[in-house]
C-alpha cells in the first residue's frame, strides 16, 4: 500500500474503528459467518487489505478493523481486496452460480416451491442476500421462478389429466383462480387447447429469402409467433419444430407468403416496421427484456447494461444476456441492437455477420 493510500485508509478507520468490537456484525467476522457475505465488508488498516466476514484469513484485532456496508466503502479506504476471499466476487461469483443451481434443481423437483428461507439456509446465505443472488443469475426470483416450472408442469400434464382442474392442482397450484390470471401468457394458448382430446395448437409457416440468408416465418392464430434465419431451410424447420413440439406445423400455404414478405422488407429496409400482429411468449423477466428491446429506436444501439436499467433490474445484466439469447422473434424483437460495453457486436444467435449487416443498414434509415 503506498503511505499516501496509507495515511487515506488511517484517517478512515480513526473515525469508525473504536466502534468495531461493539457492533453485532463483528462477531458474524469472528465466526466467518457465510451468511454476512455481501451485507457488509470490512478492512484491516494494519494489512492494508478489505475482506468478506467469512474470509478464512487470520481475524484481525477489532481495533485495527473497520465495517463496511458497501463494496464502495470498503475501496474508498485505499485498501486492496483480499486475495484469499476475493471480496470483489470473482471467486465468489462461480461459487453463486453453483449455489444458484443447485436451488434451481430443487425448485423443479418440489411440487410446492420451496420457501426463500428454506432455500437459503441451504445455500448457507441470508434471505435476503440469497434471493439478490438468485435474481442477478436467473433474472427472476426464487418465486417467480417457482412459478414457471409449475407452469411447465401444467403444459406437460393438461394433455393426460382427466380435468384441466386436475392438471393445475397436479403442478402445484394451491388455486385455479391464480392460474388462469397468467395462463395464457405462460402457455401461449387456452389451457384447454391443450387438454386431452382437443386439437394440437396448429402454426401456419413458410420459409423464404433474404439478401441474409433464408427466414423462417411462422404465426399461431393470435400472430407471428417465430422468425428465425439461417442458412438452411430444413434447419429452420426443425428448429420451429424443437422449439414447439405439440404443434401441428402447415406449411406451403400460398395465402401466407405475404408474412414472410413482410419480414423479408423489414430485414431489408428496418425504417419500415412491421405492421404483423406478434404472439410473444416467455417468461414474465423475458417479455419485459423484450418490450424494453422494441422500445429501441431504428439505428441505435445499447448494451446489456441499458436494457437492465430501463427494466428495473441494473443487477441482471447477465440475465438480459440470457433474455435476448432466447428470444425467437429476430429483428421483430430487435435484439441486434444490444452490443457490448465497449461496443462490440459479440453474442448474437443467428451469427455476428447477420449483426453487423442489420445495424450497418440502421445507419442509414
């Protein structure tokens, strides 16, 4: 540490050392509590580093220590960040991810979604640090997550189950009132278009060109609800297929070549629009990275970071990633206008060259 940063980190700790050994979150220190991690930090003037309260080093004396409740605070002092524990959350950060999925296995497992507290007690962090962890990874808390899987559950079983009724109650629904307020979103249709005996959800596509490659275009009655490109056209289809399973595809239907016009002008001229009705179905963390995506004006770009800010959520810059990852609606849901921080066209699913072709044309819309 230099005597400048020295001198900075000593006059910080004058005001607020005397106070360490009195406060409650030193004993959590001295008891390398897991579950402090994240809600304070605190830095030892004597080693000239900052910590988390499980750090497995050698406990400082309460007077050479200072409690931090922010990462901030603890850098403010000139202190440098521990290598051992690695406050900053590098190592920490793969250790969320393992912590997260394995609580995401036992959501899917459990009829009932376990609790929050349950969950963290096995993760062995607090509630409350547990479920900002859970929704910076998945994008969705603990609950909501929960929600999906029923929901999934509720897909998989309505086909088989004697009653819709039947089918909600099976996934773990305490209510069927609950379920029909979101069914639709959730599973893209009626629940009994997909009880047993009722006709497959039927999806009307075609497959045309573009100066892109090939493009896949395929709407449900409600809209389009894919776009997909590529460079083979039975490659599309099947990717359509994987992507709805239980849906009777149509094809060659002369009548629907005018859709995929429509797309093929809005890859080639974006200042168009499209006037096509969309059938958007995802997740309720998806469909508001989505919406955000299309509120994206022609010819600009953003990063990950501004999706994440514009939805309330600036800690789930990973999840948006994830969001735009899935996204099945290309330049409809105009996920090519995400680039990276430093403005890098990386991460695109159907390929960077398609990316790079899409903004040039924005340029001069």
């Amino acid at each position: 540490m230099t005597p400048k940063n020295a001198a900075l980190q000593k006059d910080f700790h004058a005001e607020a050392s005397n106070a360490t050994e009195h406060d409650p979150r030193w004993e959590r220190i001295l008891r390398r509590d897991r579950t402090a991690d994240g809600l304070f930090w605190y830095s030892v003037i004597t080693t000239g580093i900052y910590c988390r309260p499980s750090c497995p080093s050698r406990r400082p004396h309460a007077e050479n220590a200072c409690l931090h409740a922010t990462l901030e605070e603890a850098r403010a002092t000139g202190a440098r960040p521990c290598q051992r524990c690695d406050p900053d959350g590098a190592h920490a950060e793969a250790s969320h991810n393992g912590l997260v999925a394995r609580a995401c296995r036992s959501i899917e497992a459990s009829e009932t979604c376990p609790t929050l507290e349950v969950l963290a007690k096995e993760a062995q962090l607090s509630p409350t640090y547990f479920q900002r962890v859970f929704k910076r990874i998945v994008g969705l808390s603990p609950r909501q997550y929960g929600e999906a899987c029923r929901a999934g559950r509720v897909r998989a079983t309505l086909r088989s189950s004697a009653t819709v009724t039947e089918a909600i109650y099976a996934a773990g629904y305490a209510s069927s009132s609950r379920f029909y307020e979101q069914a639709e979103s959730l599973l893209g249709m009626k629940p009994r278009a997909l009880h047993r005996g009722a006709p497959a959800e039927r999806l009307r596509f075609a497959v045309g060109e573009c100066s892109l490659g090939m493009i896949l275009v395929a709407s449900s009655a409600r809209g389009v609800v894919a776009i997909l490109m590529g460079d083979d056209a039975d490659a599309l289809a099947r990717d359509l297929q994987d992507r709805f399973p239980n849906a009777e595809l149509v094809g060659a239907d002369p009548d629907y070549a005018e859709h995929v016009a429509q797309v093929v002008a809005l890859v080639e001229t974006p200042a168009l629009g499209l006037e096509l009705p969309l059938d958007i179905r995802g997740t309720a963390f998806q469909q508001r990275v989505w919406n955000a995506l299309r509120a994206v004006p022609v010819g600009q770009r953003v990063t990950y970071t501004d999706i994440a800010k514009a939805i309330g959520h600036p800690e789930s810059v990973r999840a948006v990633a994830n969001a735009c990852g899935a996204n099945a609606l290309a330049v409809a849901i105009p996920c090519h206008r995400v680039v990276r921080r430093d403005g890098a066209l990386s991460g695109y699913r159907w390929g960077v060259e398609r990316k790079t072709a899409l903004l040039e044309r924005e340029k001069g819309s």
